[in-house]
C-alpha cells in the first residue's frame, strides 16, 4: 500500500496520477483535506491528525458508480480507539482530529449522488452558533429531486459530533442518502430556543437506512423522519432499522437556560439621585445568549425593596454575578408590579429615578424540548432494543414516541407512516408513551396502519413529568394498531385515550387490537373523547377490536370486555419479583404466567428486555444480543 503526505494540493494531485491502488493519504494540521477528498480513490484511507483542526466547507465528490469504500479516518492507531461495535464517547476526543464548519453552512456535505464514503473516527464540532446542520448527507432542497441525485452507501461509525455547550446546534446528521449506516457514534448538544433541532433528521432520503448503537441527544426531536415535505415527488421513507440506541436529554435541560440572580440585595442611596422618599421595590434577571441570535433571560430573582425616608436620592441594587450572563435586566419600582426596567452588564445597579423602557419580567427562556423519537412520512420501520429515556411537558406534551402522518407544508399528500413495529425496548422518565396519530388534522395526507407496539417496558410515566400524557394515545381514524405483551407503570389517570370526531361522530380505528399488556387501570383506563370507561369507548371508536388477556389492575370487569383481568393494585404489585425496586419480572407463583393468549406471560419479557438491552448505556453489545433481534433489512438503493 503506497502512503502519500497530502501537505498541499499539488502533492494530492502528484498522488492521483500514481498507479491505481489502494493508498494512505496523510492529511496534516494545515493540509488540505479537499484535495485528498478530490484526489481519493476506490480503497484508499485519507488519515488526519490527531487532535488537528480542520475548518472548512468540506464535500463528498462523486467518483462515479464504485464498488470499494473511501475512509476518512484519525492517524490514531487502533488500539487507542473504540473496537469494531462499541461506541464511540467524548473521552475519545485527544484521539480524534476536529472537523468545524467555519460558517452556518455545513462543515461536510455529499455532492449529488456521491456514493462509497467512510467516516470513522473524527470529531465533528458545532457550527457558528449553531447554525444548520454539521453533516449532510444529502440534501433537502430542490438541488435533489430525483432519486439519481441522491447520494447512496454512506458509512458514519464510531463519530463524534457535538454541538456547542452555550449556542447549541440545529441538527447533528441530516440524513437525506440511501443505504446509509449510522454506527457506534455520539451526537450530543443539539438544541436551540424557538426551533426544532435533532440529533438525526431527514425527509428527503429514500431509506435503507441501519442506524444501530448510538448515543443520540437532541431538544426538539432526538430522531425525526419527515419534518418538511419531501422535493422528491411520491417519496416516502423506507426501511429502516433502529436498534440498540440510547436517546436522552439532560434533565438539566429541564431548566431555565440561564439561572435566576441571587443574593440580590436594594439599599437606599440618599443624594444619589431624584426619588422621592418613599418604598421602591426591584427585581433583576440575567441574560445569556444561547443558539444562533437569542438572548435568553432567567426567571426573576426574589423582589427587593429599599425605603428612601425624608429625603431624595437613589436605590442601590445589586446580586451576585450570574455565570456567563451577557448583561442584567433590573427592574423596578412598585412592589409586585415592577414595569420599568434598566440594562446593565455590571452585578450592580443604582436607580436614580431616570425613566427605564417599558416592561416587566416574563418567563425564564428553555430549550425548546418536544419528543425523542418521531416519524412523520416513513414506512417499514422496525425499532428494537432501544432505551428512550427523559422527556418531560415542554414545547409538546410528553410523548416520547410519535407516529404521526405530517403533509408538513401542503405539498406531499401522500405523507403516511406505515408498517411500523416497536418492539423490546425501555422508555422511562418520560411523560407519557406512544402518541398515534391516524390522519393529518393540518393537511391531507394517507392513513396511519399497521403500527405494532410489542414487548416493551414503560416505566416511570407520569405527573413526575408533567400532566396529561398518557401511556398510549391514539386518534383520529387509522387502521390495525397493535398493542400486546406491553407493561406500562404510569401515574397519569388514562392509560389508552383515543379522540377524534364528534360526540354524535365519533372517528373509528378500525382492527385495533390490545392484548396481553400489564398496568394499572388509574381512574379512566381505556377512554374516549365525548365518551366514558370501557365499553362505550371501545364500541364508539374501536368498532371489532380485540381487547383481551390484559391486566387492568385496579379497574371495574363490568366495564370491559370478558377475558381481562382486574386485581387489587396491592396484589398486582405484589406480583412482580420487586416492585419497590423496579424488578417487573412475575413471580413464579403468578397467575399471569403462560396467561397470555399466545401462552406466554402476561405483559412485557422483561427478562428479554433486560437482555437485549444490555449494554446499550454503555454502548457495548454482544454478538449474541444482535442475533436474537430482527434481522437487518437490506441496506441498497440503486438511484435510477
């Protein structure tokens, strides 16, 4: 193999008229990395520094049809990075050359219909405040319309991308390729204030894609197919597997942005100024940016007061600095009813009884938060042996999983999620579960059908997340929803609430069944809009359901079909190896052993679950926990 320095582009283009056999193309600190892109070969390695910087817009070319892979890749040796199926972590980073978008454009994009790239082992930093999207892996305007446009057999493995801690980052991978693998990577700190942002996001791809082992952090959407409407005519998502994947986001992000002032103190000031004698009363926020042009302002520090007597002067207010604020808001003067307001970047203020601009203190600015895992126009989707885990109320209501058909901007109406199966995964520490949605109540689009939610457990869903979401939502309309050998642990008074048409009218959900899953039944269990508990729900809006073989402890049999199950809560709880400490495997002894009507046990395998799930915090699998999972489809698209 021959090994070429690619220090300048002459050098890169002295190395393309060597023999065509596979090469090393050594890209130094300095080196310019699209000349090696430009120059690479089918097989060859282009290696960059470690630790070295690359700032630019950097492209894909396409080399025409190939049939060997291109790697881009750290000069780091093997051994001091991750093996072949672990994943990629920040404690990497001294090993890994930084790739950085100098601008709001991406720091790497494929050209049209560039195929047989490698990306392994590198760094993938934010861009300029956050702008955009720091890969993209086609594209999503008009330059891509047709389906020879699109670029195909692209390879992400062991990657670290990241946004900025303070500014954020729109999105992490933008994925709008075929036969595409996003493998054993980071994607953490995408978030911003006002928008949607995602750790992967596409809508304009034609599938195959095999997303597997990864970490992936997002606000709005840590995963969303579909978003905006496709500009390739018909184009539904298709094929895709997601496995083995850790979604979550800070709880931190929970918070205000920036933290509210303390120790904030008002001392009179006499002969400092023109107010009257009398009681002025303060409060102060700070101010930090925070993702591409916003200012965001904490909630209000605790008022203050000073009291001015028998003289004129000033009030002095100050607190203790706010770490990275940009600059304070002070604002005063009536108590309980400040409405005048001064900006400052000192942690001190002094009202000298010149008039503030209008206004008072507003609400503390959050990251805009929404779901972890979305489809809006995707279709033959398996999602298995995943871990969603930490949403609560924010920008939307708490679902962590949505099927939802969006004919985003009025021009796809042929918008659909279909052939979906969730199987064997953990969602916990969310507000709710599964949000189905059966039609696009914005604009047109086709009928959800053939969703099958199996084997999962939901655990700590709830108030502890904010109110109002339930375990599985559904409505309007759609066909053959599947919910069986579920357990759900939820504190919300509903757990299937459907809605959707009108007292008299209500929408139907033809061929919905629910079978075999394990919860408590709370005060409303299965519930419809306009409609009451059990049987009037089923029969107004699941017209020939099968609801059967389900624990609904706590609940009322009279209200629901023959065949289900209505324990006390405290024996239902009893029957779990260790419900206090979250061990919801039966005992031995359970009644709901092999009570199923496939003749297994009654809600989720958790002991499966528990298998198939392992490692995937860590990111470190088994070959053997992939072989017992779905096998992955087909990963080629060849562009017409």
């Amino acid at each position: 193999m021959r090994t070429i320095s690619a220090t300048s582009l002459a050098a890169v283009l002295v190395a393309a008229a060597l023999p065509a056999t596979a090469a090393t193309i050594n890209v130094p600190a300095g080196g310019d990395l699209q000349a090696a892109l430009n120059a690479a070969q089918p097989g060859d390695v282009i290696t960059l520094q470690t630790g070295a910087s690359y700032v630019g817009n950097f492209v894909l070319p396409n080399k025409g049809a190939l049939s060997a892979y291109i790697t881009i890749r750290s000069a780091a040796a093997d051994s001091a990075l991750p093996a072949s199926g672990v994943r990629m972590t920040p404690a990497y980073a001294a090993q890994l050359p930084k790739i950085r978008s100098g601008n709001s454009a991406a720091a790497l994009r494929t050209a049209a219909a560039a195929n047989h790239w490698k990306l392994m082992f590198l760094e993938f930093q934010a861009n300029q405040a956050g702008y955009g999207d720091v890969i993209e892996l086609g594209m999503g305007d008009t330059s891509q319309t047709q389906l020879s446009q699109v670029p195909y057999a692209i390879v992400v493995d062991r990657v670290y991308i990241h946004g900025d801690p303070v500014m954020g980052q729109k999105r992490g991978i933008s994925l709008n390729s075929s036969d595409t693998q996003v493998l054993n990577s980071w994607i953490s700190e995408c978030k911003a204030v006002g928008q949607d942002t995602q750790a992967i996001g596409g809508y304009n791809g034609p599938g195959n894609y095999l997303i597997e082992n990864n970490y992936l952090e997002g606000a709005g959407e840590n995963v969303l197919f579909g978003g905006a409407d496709p500009t390739i005519q018909n184009l539904v998502t298709t094929n895709i597997t997601f496995r083995r994947n850790y979604l979550s986001k800070p709880v931190a992000w929970r918070n205000a942005i920036v933290s509210a002032p303390v120790g904030v103190a008002a001392a009179a000031a006499p002969g400092a100024g023109s107010l009257a004698a009398g009681t002025y009363s303060y409060k102060v926020i700070a101010r930090a940016a925070a993702g591409q042009t916003t200012m965001a302002s904490s909630s209000a520090s605790t008022e203050v007061s000073a009291t001015l007597a028998g003289t004129t002067g000033g009030v002095r207010i100050s607190w203790t600095p706010v770490g990275g604020a940009a600059d304070y808001v002070v604002f005063g003067r009536t108590a309980g009813g400040e409405n005048m307001s001064w900006t400052t970047t000192a942690a001190s203020f002094t009202d000298s009884g010149a008039a503030g601009a209008a206004g008072s203190p507003g609400a503390a600015t959050l990251w805009s938060v929404k779901n972890l895992f979305e489809l809006k126009n995707a279709q033959d989707v398996v999602i298995e042996a995943n871990i969603f885990e930490d949403l609560w109320v924010g920008g939307q209501s708490g679902y962590p999983i949505v099927f939802t058909p969006r004919n985003q901007n009025g021009t796809a109406p042929w918008a659909v999620v279909q052939r979906v199966t969730f199987q064997h995964n953990i969602v916990r520490h969310t507000a709710g579960g599964v949000n189905i949605l059966g039609t696009d109540n914005l604009a047109p689009s086709q009928l959800t059908n053939h969703i099958i939610v199996s084997d999962n457990l939901f655990d700590d869903m709830g108030t502890a997340w904010g109110s109002g979401s339930k375990a599985i939502q559904m409505g309007p309309g759609g066909d053959a929803f599947t919910i069986d050998h579920n357990t759900f642990l939820t504190t919300d008074n509903t757990v299937l609430a459907v809605y959707g048409g009108t007292a008299t009218a209500p929408t139907p959900i033809t061929n919905v069944v629910f079978t075999n899953n394990m919860t408590e039944h709370r005060t409303y269990g299965i519930f419809g809009d306009n409609s009451s508990t059990g049987l009037p729900t089923i029969a107004a809006y699941f017209p020939g359901s099968i609801i059967v073989a389900n624990v609904l402890a706590g609940g009322t049999a009279s209200k629901y079909p023959a065949g289900n199950f209505f324990p006390s809560v405290a024996s239902w709880q009893a029957g779990f190896v260790n419900y206090a400490s979250r061990d919801y495997r039966l005992l031995a002894g359970s009644p709901y052993k092999n009570a199923g009507t496939d003749g297994t046990d009654l809600g989720a395998n958790i002991d499966g679950i528990n298998s198939q799930t392992a490692g995937v915090l860590n990111g470190v699998a088994s070959a053997s926990q992939v072989t017992v999972l779905s096998p992955p489809r087909s990963v080629r698209i060849v562009p017409q």
